[in-house]
C-alpha cells in the first residue's frame, strides 16, 4: 500500500514526459499473474543481473579482444487491462554494459514505453511504441535519441515439460542520428526443458535481420545468427540463475562489420 | 627545436586517434544493437518467471451511497428542528 502511494508520483512523471518504451513479452497474461480488466492496474520490478566474460569485446572482426563485462537490466512496469483480451503495459528500462578493460565498449539505454496487447485465441498481438536514450560509456555521453515503433507476435506451447515461445518482431526505428534509423526483424524461439521443479536446461536460438536505411550505414544490411544452451535453477517462482555458454555471429554486406562472439557467464533475472 | 615540435605532434595525434575512432556514430549503433539484442533475451529470461502482481490503490471520490443520503438529511432536517 505504501509502496503503491510512493509509485505514483514516478508513473505520473512518466506519463508527464510524454515517452513510454516497450519491451517484449513472450508471456503476457500468463496464468501465474491474471490481470482482470476490471481491477486496478499492477505495477512491478523485473529485471537481469549478469556478468559475463565475452572473446570479442568490441564486435571486431578483426582486432578481438576478450574481456568480462557487467550488465543490469531492470524495469518498472505497470500493467493493466482493458478489456478482457487486450491489455497495456508502461514502463521504463535501465540497462547498460560496464567492460572492466575495455572501456569503448561501455554502453547504456534508458527506454519509456507503451505497449497494447491482443489477446486472440493463445496469441498476443502487440503494439509497442519506445522511446530510448542511447549513451556512449555508462551514462556519459548521449549518442543519440529514438522513437521505436514496433509489432509483435508471440504465443506459448506447452507439452508435458517443455514450454516453447515463439516470437516474431518487427521494428522501424525514427532517430536524431542518420546512421541508427533502420527495420529490424526478429525471430526468437524460448525453449524450456523442466528437469524438476527447481532444474531446467533453458535455449533461445535468435535471429535479426537489421536494414539501415540513412546516413553512413545507408544500404548496410545485418544478420545476427544466435544460439545458447544454459541450465537454470529457480531459488523461488521470480527469481532464478541461469548459467549459459552462447555463441552469436553478425553477418553484414559490409564486410568490417561482420564479427563472430562467444559468452559465458550466469545470470540472475528477478521479479519483484 | 623542430624535433620537438614533432614529436609533440606525434603526441597529439596519437592522442586524438582513439577519440576519432571512438566517435564513429556507427560503433555507437553497434552498441545499441547488442544491448537490444541482449535486452530480448533478458526478457525471455524474465518471462519464465511468475512476476508477483501489486495492484494499484488508488483511492475512488468519496461518494455517499443514496440511503446514507437519506439518512443524512433526516438526521440535518432532524437537527434542525431541535435547534429551532
């Protein structure tokens, strides 16, 4: 209760500023956290912990150089409903990478947001719409602003212990800076193998496609080819570790920006 | 003397080089991209957790109910009349 006082002055400084960002839900409306439309809205922290040591620090192709970094990732959402099929989400993002030796490749993100989801027989339809602060180092300089609008669709399936999460996303991004405006689309698999009811070996095979349509990159064109294998243990139902070995390769008709990555590392994801 | 002047030269530009290359707006983009792609895969791992829910308290107007109403004014109407 006293929490929920302290929040609204934060939602309502937000809703001020006129920018809400949207992140991705693979799960929205999931069992465990029904939001019925008549009720009042439900806010939360959710967020990822991880340190991870990386062999290619700064995507080179050429000059790699490996090295551990630091990233946080922590959201305060607020969700709601609608009706009973659709439903919104406001929030606003933190996120950032703090390399311990390679300083050029400390970046940050502050993302507002607003996303609409369509319920519609098992799949979510969602609208989302982002606004994003890019900085070069951890907050230091500001690279440049965005205006994302995204469409998404995701759905689960459940077969004995296997959860399989779909996802597809497509996303235009409107930029101060030429060289950031492009399309983007991405396919994303969630793969979960319950082993017991605190084990489970966890994947996300991903793949991006990126257009840059201004500036500099003008005619670049990325794919991003990703895949992971970790083994997850649950401390309780919103909190868990999991520890992962991924390997990720950008492809790119511009051949320096190609580049090959491999990560190791554990992470902890929380929802408070 | 014109030795000097080079090498401090040679100073300077080796110096400016890094910064040069640091302000390339496209490792900018770059990095954005990696902590986007990052930040999917964040959001797989938080969607397999149960996000605990904390509904708003927002206080609705205070509205007395019709019988409290009624109530009200033949307690007032009441009052009234015994004050009178």
């Amino acid at each position: 209760m006293r929490g929920s006082i302290v929040l609204l002055p934060v939602v309502g400084l937000f809703g001020a500023s006129a920018a809400w960002a949207a992140d991705v839900d693979l799960t929205e409306l999931k069992a465990s956290s029904p939001v019925p439309y008549y009720s009042a809205p439900s806010w939360s922290v959710v967020g990822s912990v991880a340190p991870t040591f990386t062999d290619n620090a700064l995507f080179s192709r050429d000059n790699r150089k490996s090295d551990f970094y630091y990233e946080p990732d922590v959201s305060v959402r607020l969700d709601g409903n609608l009706t009973n099929d659709l439903s919104y989400r406001l929030y606003a993002r933190a996120q950032y990478e703090a390399f311990a030796r390679e300083k050029d490749g400390n970046a940050a993100v502050a993302r507002v947001g607003a996303r609409l989801t369509e319920n519609w027989d098992g799949w979510r339809f969602s609208a989302i719409y982002e606004n994003r602060y890019d900085f070069d180092g951890v907050y230091r300089d500001l690279a440049f602003t965005s205006h994302d609008v995204m469409g998404s669709v995701a759905r689960d399936f459940r077969m004995n212990n296997v959860t399989l999460s779909p996802l597809l996303l497509v996303t235009y991004r409107f930029s101060d800076l030429a060289e950031a405006r492009r399309w983007r689309f991405d396919a994303l698999l969630g793969i979960e193998v319950k082993l017991d009811p605190k084990w489970s070996i966890v994947s996300t095979p991903l793949f991006e496609a990126f257009w840059f349509t201004d500036g500099l990159n003008r005619g670049r064109q990325d794919q991003i080819y990703s895949a992971d294998l970790g083994v997850k243990y649950n401390f309780t139902s919103n909190v868990s570790l999991t520890t992962s070995v991924l390997y990720e390769a950008r492809t790119s008709n511009v051949a320096v920006r190609r580049y090959r990555d491999l990560r190791i590392g554990p992470r902890l994801d929380f929802a408070f | 003397m014109m030795k000097c002047a080079w090498v401090l030269m040679g100073v300077a530009v080796g110096l400016a080089a890094p910064s040069a290359a640091a302000a390339d707006p496209r490792d900018s983009v770059d990095r954005s991209q990696r902590l986007d792609t990052d930040a999917l895969r964040d959001d797989v791992g938080i969607n397999r957790l149960q996000v605990p829910s904390h509904p708003l308290v927002i206080a609705p107007p205070q509205q007395p109910s019709p019988s409290a109403k009624a109530g009200k004014k033949k307690k007032s109407s009441a009052s009234g009349t015994g004050t009178r």
